[in-house]
C-alpha cells in the first residue's frame, strides 16, 4: 500500500502481503521508504508522534496505531551528512550501511547478486538490527528506496515467508525497478547459497533472530468480513 509521507516519493506498507501458510505480513511492521530528509516538518511531527508509542487514538493511520520501533537507515556515512536523517540521534534510528565505501565492483542493472556476494557481513547486521528492534513497526530507508532497500525489503520478506514471485512483483512497483532484476537475485541465492535462509546464517544471522524477523512481520490472515 502506498502512503502519503508527504515530500518523500516512494513510501509503501508492505503489510497484506501474502505469505506460506495463508498468512500475510502485518499492516505497519514493514515500510520501504526513500530519503527521510524530504519530509516535510509536518509529516516528521506525525511520525515522531508515532514513534515507540503503543496503540493510539481511534481514527489515526494504521502506521501510528502500530507505533514505528525502528528507523533503519542503510546510507552511507557521508550520505548521512549531505542529507540528515531528520530521525538521527533518536531512540529509533540506527544507521547501518549496507554496502562497502567504496564499492569493489560495477554494479549490474539486472541483478543485486554482486550485493549479496560482497556484503554479507553488512546485510546480516541489517538483519539482526530488525530482529532486536522493541515491538513496532520498522522503517527502511536509503536515497532512493530502490537498490538497497529493495533488496533488504526482498530478503526480510523472504524470512516471512514470501514467495519470490511475490517479492518481484512488488519491487516493480517502484519506477525504474525490474522484476527481472529481484527474481534473478533471489535464484542467485538459490543457486549459489542454497537460499535466502542459508546464506543470511552463513552470514551471521542467528536462526533465533530469523525467527523474531517472522514473528514481528508475519501474521495469520484476516477472515474477510461479513
């Protein structure tokens, strides 16, 4: 679901998501956003008034009732200071950058899988930073809310229980995103790791915060109503 985060450009609640075993992802506990330094200072007043907060007054948006646990911030240190986190320095936001400054390779336009190759120690902090966060919703954010996001979006998904066809399909709703490009990554894992899960413990992520990653995004599905 899209949200309206007003100047931020490519926001979205991944909760409805279908998951294994007729679940789906919880409305709130996941949201993929581009640079926080476009809000507005308005909407920062309405996320901040939603941040570490327990269920809130009736009426206010699914994200503020859920109450945001975790601001993670997969920039590089120096994109930090060109362009604040309007969070940083906050009980909610951890910076943990994702990828090696600078880079050992070209990245490719069709697949991430240079990504997992090179950064594992990195993306399996990432991991462990979402699995130790308090109850809430968590935020991930980079520039652009495409590349880096996209792939720890698709890997925290993937411990949830998505499929990838299902994990593809939403990275392609960010313009300029291919499905092509995540169903080729996540085959990448398939094939060189023996999947998602096996290459996030090989990387450093505890089966016990696997665990807690598929507790706090995943639910059983709501019965349609009535």
């Amino acid at each position: 679901m899209k949200l309206d985060w007003p100047d931020c450009r490519n926001v979205r609640d991944l909760g409805g998501t279908p998951t294994t075993g007729d679940g789906e992802i919880r409305t709130g506990a996941l949201i993929r956003a581009d640079s926080l330094g476009l809000l507005t200072p308005t909407t920062q007043a309405t996320l901040r008034e939603a941040t570490l907060r327990e269920p809130a007054s009736q009426g206010q948006r699914q994200t503020q009732r859920q109450g945001i646990a975790l601001i993670l911030d997969l920039r590089w240190p120096h994109e930090c200071v060109q362009d604040p986190n309007p969070f940083a320095g906050e009980a909610v936001y951890r910076n943990v950058p994702m990828l090696d400054y600078p880079l050992a390779y070209e990245p490719p336009d069709d697949t991430y899988a240079p990504m997992l190759d090179h950064h594992g120690e990195r993306i399996a902090r990432a991991l462990r930073t979402v699995a130790a966060a308090p109850p809430g919703g968590v935020v991930v954010h980079c520039h652009g809310g495409r590349d880096r996001t996209g792939l720890l979006v698709a890997l925290l998904l993937t411990v949830a229980g998505v499929d990838p066809d299902t994990i593809a399909e939403d990275f392609a709703r960010t313009p300029g995103c291919e499905a092509s490009a995540m169903r080729d990554t996540l085959t990448h894992a398939e094939r060189r790791h023996g999947g998602v899960l096996a290459y996030l413990r090989e990387a450093g992520v505890p089966a016990g915060d696997l665990t807690a990653i598929r507790q706090r995004l995943s639910q059983a599905a709501r019965s349609p109503a009535a």
